[in-house]
C-alpha cells in the first residue's frame, strides 16, 4: 500500500489509498484528510494552469497529438 507521502510525491494513485479506507460507510478520518488533500492538489493545478501560457500551450500540444493519433486509429 502507497504510502500519503507518496501521494504528495505524486508517484502513488490516490483511489489506491482511498479505497484502503472505504471499507465501510462511514468515512474514516485518514479517507477525509486525503480527499482534502486531493482537492488541494487540483487547486494548486487549477492555479498553475491559469497563471502560465506556457503550461496551458503544453497541454494543448499534448491533447492535439492524442487527438491526431486517435483520429488515425479511427481511419484505420
């Protein structure tokens, strides 16, 4: 199991802690925390992305490759 460090480091999935802690329907107290944590981490995101040209030109050169590249597979 990742540890929530590993989460901050971004090298752990964060439904592979969750689900750790969803056993049940109570929601535990660690479950909570690293949804907050999540929500934080889209929020830095969110910021990033907003504030820098030259972030948001990456992505859309990304999203337009895989698009190009889906387009190709639907020729084929």
């Amino acid at each position: 199991m990742p540890e929530p460090n590993e989460l901050l480091r971004s090298t752990a999935d964060a439904e592979a802690i969750l689900s750790r802690f969803t056993k049940n329907k109570v929601k535990h107290p660690a479950y909570q925390a690293v949804s907050e944590l999540g929500k934080v981490r889209k929020t830095i995101f969110l910021c990033e992305y907003l504030n820098s040209e030259i972030l948001r030109q990456e992505i859309e050169e990304g999203l337009n490759v895989i698009e190009n590249w889906n387009s190709a597979n639907d020729f084929i």
